[in-house]
C-alpha cells in the first residue's frame, strides 16, 4: 500500500476496516453506526460491507453498550464501541470505571477485556451543550484503563489499529474538529509504540506539550512564535495514560521550559500531573514552573463563548511569553 | 405459626415494616393480577402437578433428587461455616445466602457445562453447581484477593459486587455465544435490588432488541439490605419482562424443583433461539444482608418465622422421606460429609495466606503500563529501605 492523503475522520474509518477484514472478532457498535455510518460518518459504509451482525447499530443506552461490548470481549471477541459526544459518556462511565478498568485484575489477570471505546471529543465546532468537552482526566485517574489520542490522520489510523489489538481497553479520544484535517497515511509503515510521544517540531527555547486537537493550534503558536526569534519544541503526547513522562523529561532537559496545553479543565487536568513530575524529575533543569493553558473551572461554555473558553493562539502565546520572562 | 401455601399467599406484606406487617396493602392492588406462582413441591413436601412445568423434571431420579437435597445440605453447611469464619475473625465479610439454596440449586443444576453463569455475589450455591471450589469464594471476603477463581474454568464469572452491572455482561455474552452459532444459555442472577438499576433495564432492552440467549434470575428475596421489594416496584418483577416484550414467570424459589424446571424451560427457550426469559423466584433472605447488617433494625422476627415453615431444605427432605427416596443412612451419611466440608473449608481459610505485597501493581494491564512499572519500582525501593536499616 502507498501513502495516501485522507482526512482523519476516513483514516480511522480506513483503519476500522482493516481490522474488521483481518480480524472476524472485532466489531464496531454504537448509536447510528451503521446505516447512517456515525454522526460524524467515521463508520461509514461498514455495515454495507460487514454486516449488521459486526457493524451494530445499539439501543440508546451507553451503560447498555459498554456492559455488553464486555460480555462480547468475555466471549472473545473485541468491540470497538462509539460513544456519540463525550458529554455522553457518563451513563457509561460506571460500566467502564468499575468494571471494564478493573475486571483484568479482579480476575489475576484471567480475564483480558480488549474493548476499544472512541470518544469524539472537544470543543471548537460551535455545539450545542454536552457536545464539546474533554473528559480524558476522569478516565486517566483510573487505573485498568489506556487513554489515547490522535492528532493527525496518520497517528488516527495506526493508533486506531494498535488500540484494537491491545488486550487492554482503551479509550480512544477523536480530535471531532481535527475530523477533516487530511493528513498523509501510509498504511504499509510499522507504526511505533503506541504510548509513545512524538516530536513534532525541534526547538531550543520552551516545550509546548499537547495531545488531540491542541497539537495543530502548538504549532501554530511555535511557527508565530518563531517570527518573533523564539524557537519552541512541540511534543504530541499522543496518548494520556500512560504518559510519556520519559520523553516530556529529555525534551525539558534540553529547553528547560515546559507549556502544558489541553482543552480540559486546567483543574486536576492532565497538565497538573504532568506540572507535578517533570518538577520532581527535572527540577534542577527548569528555568521557570511548568504552566498550563487550558479551559476553565466553569461548565463548558455555549458556542458563542467557546473561543474565549478554548487555548487559542494568543492564549498559548501568552504562557509562552510568562514562561520565557522568568 | 400455621403452615401456609406458597402458592395460596396474600401479597406477603405491606408497605411498611414491622408496625403494619400481615396486612395487605391498597399498593398491591394495582398490580394487574395475583401473582402466579409456579410451585412442583409444597412447603410440607407434597408433589403437585403442573400442567406446563411438569414435563422438565419428569425423568428424575431419586438418585437426582437425592443429589439437590445434598446439594443444598452442603451449600447451607458452607454458608454456615462461612459465617461462623467472620464471626470468628477470619472472614472480613460474609454474604450468606441462607434461605435461597433453593433457588440457587435449581437454577444453578438446571444449566448444562457450556452455558455461562453471570452470578452476583451471593451465588455461593449456583458456584457449587458449577464445581468452583466453596473455599475459593472464600478469598475475596478475606481480604486476600477480589475473586479467587478463573471464570473460563467453570464457565462461572466472578462476583459482582456493584449491582446489577453483569446483567450487560450476561446479555453481550449471550449476544456473542448467538453470534457464534453456538446453542449454549447464558444466566445472569440479580435481585429485587438491583432490579431498580438502570443496567437491568438496559440488558432487558439489550437482549430483547437482539434476541440473546439469556436467562435472567432474579431471586425476589425480599429484602435490599433494609428495602423492601415494594420500595423497588408496583408490580410484581417477573411481570417486568411483558413490557420488553419477552416472558416472565414467578417460580417458588424454596421449591428446588420448581426452579430446577421453569428454569430448564427458559434455558431451553434460550438454545432455541427464543430470546430472554425472566424468572423471578420467590424467595427469602432468611439472614442478614451480610454479617456487618442488623435486620432487627428493619423487620419482624414473625415474617422470618413464616418463611421458615417454607424452608427449601426441609420441604424437599420431607417429599424424600414420604415417596421412599431416601433412608435413614443418607441422611446419616450427609450429615458426616457436611460436617467434614466444614472443616476443609475452615482449615482452608486458615491457612489461606496474605497477598504478596507486590500483587497490588500486579495484573493492572494486560500489556503493561510504564506508570505501574514506575510505582512498582519506588515501592520496591521504599521496602527494600527498611532492609538497609535493619542491616545496619
């Protein structure tokens, strides 16, 4: 297979289908999944070509989706469920705290749940309430669980892949406004690991360290930062538990400043544990506290209101600019 | 106390507790009929015929029924001994199950060894049906594990201690055994509680909208901790099911074989690719929610009394002594075995060790996780701390 530009929305329904055609125990369930392809179309055509028996269209009930995609990962097969929105997961979130994290070891390791949850997740598209949040945190505080998220099409689709494959269950975070973003994907390459961050643009000055939808708008700000003779390093974590603390640390030691940035709630966010181990890893190395940019401690606001909500450009800057003057 | 039918009962009791109990109330009255309640065995052990249930337990031994009386002798002894263990220190916690064996031994010697039981964590009865070791369950209420035992080794899950959470696990199970074509049941065991849990209801729904070959068993034994059944429902549970469109039966549940049959009958319905049955049994939380519960802060010993006179164990040895099924020497002999599984399981939880220390980072992940390898490792270095000072 050859590289091919596609949009990150159809890298992972690209993905979703290499797996159900290598794989007859994966299948892909949620709300609207299959006929309608998904609200946002990330199934689309799956269950033209795979059947309503692999590509499930559910009841509306996310408890109801989680519980049974467990039962069918008890009888071995591996589901790749669809949340709709993050702001409704919550029904879910019993079944997936207290069971789906947790069975692995109830078990003594017995039982491998390998259940794939997506989430489109985050804000900037101008929703309506409960469509537009970043719940990564409450998932990454409990142990038993992966968190990812892509930020690219290319990272969409081998993520995606790896995610399906882990015997672990996973929480799949989709950048939705990052959807059409194309990105090249070369579906032949040996992905790395999957909990691996990456470097995404070298710099000597300060690290912007970012995941999902907030890797686009650190690159933005390092190329408007560039302008003014700062030379900022991007590093996409790319997945939320684990984290890569290893590669946060080398970047640190060698800019001595650290942006964290997420559209999360800057509260108890993932920043916060980040903040907290590069000081006891690199304390010596830093030049400034580790800042973070994010949403506030207030509901996610209504469309009219998000930008001022969401870390734009000038919002990341600014941290940028504090860091820099200590 | 006078011996009362089952199956002739009044709505059992009020809405209230001790203050208004034998009364029936006006609540009830809304319920659409008299419960029916499916009944082979009387509480004084005499056979009664019906017509529908009948033909599921008519090839029966005396051999087989022998077997169920031993079956819920052992399980009650079991529970006994589990018991006296917390009381005496050795058990943090105790769930017992006393007066359910019935229920618990139908159901349970009614699935077949491919089926799949999604217990809740009062099934000690439907685990010793399905050949888990008694002392296994043991260990989670010790403190030493939070379940003990390899679910695919006996096709019997682990406990569930949130309620009413394996019910989806049951129906996505069973989804999945249909997906396979395979001609296996699944059972999923819930009570009165968790009857009011969203996630019943979503696995009602569930199983319903894709046919999946469960069996839902709720066992009615009238008490949540100190809630009773009427502060869950205005109608009677099993009559749940008509409105997801499958059916539901009130069985006897202190009636062994009125369990065993209705649910051969609804297993059956399951291999037939019939979809989700209800079973609702009737039954009775003859102790305490658990050993930390105080059921004297919320019912009358006269409700408790009334229950007894239907014991599951004794109905059924009564029906053995009267149609000649057993002697005098079985009982005998029963009561030796009983007694030595009390002592294996006692000198079991004895000598059942603590964790090691390092099991708490261990089985987190499947693949691994470099946090868990991280606190591991400061973990290991904070106890090998104490090594360096005690070397010194």
């Amino acid at each position: 297979m050859a590289a091919e530009k596609m949009a990150l929305a159809k890298a992972i329904n690209e993905s979703l289908r290499r797996a159900l055609e290598t794989d007859p125990k994966v299948l892909v369930m949620g709300e609207d999944v299959g006929k309608l392809g998904g609200v946002f179309r990330v199934t689309d055509g799956l269950q033209k070509d795979f059947g309503e028996s692999r590509v499930i269209d559910t009841p509306l009930a996310e408890s109801g989706i989680v519980g049974t995609a467990i039962g069918l990962a008890l009888r071995g097969y591996r589901p790749v469920v669809e949340i709709q929105f993050d702001g409704f997961v919550f029904p879910a979130y019993d079944q997936i705290v207290t069971q789906l994290a947790k069975m692995h070891a109830r078990s003594l390791g017995k039982v491998k749940l390998p259940v794939v949850v997506r989430i489109p997740y985050g804000g900037g598209i101008g929703a309506v309430e409960h469509h537009s949040e970043s719940p990564e945190s409450l998932f990454a505080h409990v142990a038993g669980l992966k968190i990812v998220s892509p930020s690219n099409a290319s990272d969409a689709y081998w993520m995606m892949q790896q995610a399906i494959q882990s015997d672990d269950p996973v929480i799949f975070f989709e950048p939705k406004r990052r959807y059409w973003d194309k990105g090249e994907v070369v579906t032949d390459a040996i992905p790395g690991p999957l909990h691996k961050a990456k470097v995404v643009r070298e710099g000597r000055d300060l690290t912007l360290a970012a995941y999902g939808p907030m890797v686009k708008t650190c690159l933005e700000v390092a190329a408007a930062a560039a302008e003014e003779g700062r030379d900022l390093e991007v590093l996409d974590l790319r997945s939320v538990s684990p984290l890569d603390f290893d590669s946060i640390q080398t970047s640190v030691e060698k800019t001595r400043r650290l942006v964290v940035v997420h559209e999360a709630p800057v509260f108890f966010g993932s920043g916060a544990e980040i903040a907290a181990r590069i000081t006891e890893r690199c304390f010596y190395h830093l030049e400034a506290p580790v800042l973070r940019v994010g949403g506030y401690h207030a509901p996610y606001p209504p469309a009219r209101l998000e930008e001022e909500y969401l870390p734009g450009l000038d919002r990341v800057l600014d941290a940028v600019d504090r860091a820099l003057a200590y | 106390m006078t011996v009362e039918s089952t199956a002739a009962r009044k709505p059992r009791r009020s809405a209230g507790t001790k203050s208004t109990a034998g009364k029936t109330t006006s609540a009830r009255k809304t319920a659409s009929a008299e419960p029916e309640l499916v009944q082979l065995l009387t509480p004084e052990g005499k056979r009664v015929k019906n017509a529908e249930f009948d033909k599921y337990v008519a090839g029966i031994t005396p051999e087989e029924l022998r077997g169920l009386y031993r079956d819920m002798v052992l399980t009650r002894r079991f529970d006994a001994e589990a018991t006296a263990l917390q009381r005496q220190g050795e058990l943090g916690l105790w769930a017992s199950l006393l007066g359910q064996e019935a229920a618990q031994i139908g159901s349970g010697r009614a699935t077949r060894e491919d089926d799949y039981v999604f217990p809740t964590y009062r099934e000690h009865g439907v685990a010793w049906c399905r050949g888990v070791d008694p002392t296994n369950l043991l260990g989670m209420f010790r403190g030493v594990n939070n379940g003990g035992w390899d679910p695919n080794s006996n096709n019997f899950q682990l406990y569930t201690i949130v309620i009413g959470s394996q019910t989806l696990h049951a129906t996505g199970y069973a989804m999945g055994v249909a997906k396979d074509g395979a001609d296996s049941a699944v059972i999923a065991y819930f009570g009165d509680g968790a009857s009011s849990q969203g996630d019943v209801a979503e696995s009602f729904t569930f199983s319903a909208v894709y046919n999946a070959p469960v069996v839902f068993f709720c066992q009615n034994n009238q008490w949540a901790i100190s809630e009773p059944t009427e502060k869950q429902t205005r109608v009677p549970l099993y009559q749940r099911a008509q409105g997801y469109g499958f059916p539901g039966v009130r069985v006897d549940g202190n009636d062994v074989l009125a369990c065993l049959a209705v649910t051969k009958w609804a297993l059956e319905r399951a291999r037939n690719g019939e979809g989700p049955t209800l079973v609702e049994a009737f039954t009775y939380r003859m102790g305490a929610h658990t050993t930390s519960d105080d059921p004297t802060r919320y019912r009358g010993d006269e409700e408790r009394q009334s229950w007894e006179a239907k014991d599951p164990i004794l109905r059924l040895r009564a029906y053995l002594e009267s149609a000649n099924h057993a002697d005098e020497g079985f009982f005998a002999e029963l009561e030796t075995e009983s007694e030595a599984l009390g002592k294996r399981v006692r000198e079991a939880v004895r000598a059942m060790p603590d964790p090691d220390r390092f099991a708490i980072f261990e089985n987190v992940y499947a693949d691994g996780h470099a946090l868990v390898d991280e606190e591991r490792a400061q973990f290991a270095a904070y106890q090998a701390s104490f090594a360096d000072v005690e070397g010194a």
